[in-house]
C-alpha cells in the first residue's frame, strides 16, 4: 500500500518544480509512478523525477569511466535552474525520433 502523504510530498516538490520550470518558459504535466514517485517530463529524453524530498535525472556528462551520472538537487528553483539549461531548444526543432 503506498503512503499517502509521501505522494502529497512528492506531487507538491513537482508542483514547485514546475512552477519554478514556468519561469524559464518550460511548461510540462507530472506523472505519478505506482512507487508513490512522480515524474516531470521536460523535454525528449529528459525526465526529473521526485520522492517529495529530491529532485533527479540523468546528467548530461558520464562520469568516471563513462558510468552514467545522476543530477540531485532538493531546491527546485535550482533544479529548474539546471534543467531548463539541459533541455533541447524548441527553436531548432531537434526532434529525438526520425521524421
């Protein structure tokens, strides 16, 4: 059975992180997992992810050895900071799936 307030933590860190998102012209819907996580969507190939107390998705670099590396952030004005960075430009129409 999933906590039900977990679920209020993380949905509202989402809404704070879209919110926060917003603000950088990224506009996105969250998604709740069976896990009780919800993700926010925010470009192709890029989905952060939140228990209610972090925020995390792939960083754009590996790290050592070419092992993936995770972006944590608690904060989602920074998070928001650091994905808006991180997502595709709209205006060059860079599509992730052949046309």
């Amino acid at each position: 059975m999933i906590d039900t307030s977990q679920i209020d933590r993380a949905f509202g860190l989402a809404l704070r992180l879209q919110v926060a998102l917003y603000s950088h012209d990224v506009q996105m819907d969250a998604l709740l997992f069976e896990s009780g996580r919800v993700a926010v969507p925010v470009g192709p190939g890029l989905v952060a992810v939140t228990d209610g107390e972090h925020i995390w998705w792939p960083a754009p670099r590996p790290g050592r050895h070419g092992r993936p590396r995770w972006a944590v952030y608690r904060t989602p004005a920074l998070a928001a900071v650091r994905l808006a960075a991180q997502r595709l430009p709209q205006e060059g129409d860079r599509c992730a799936l052949p046309r």
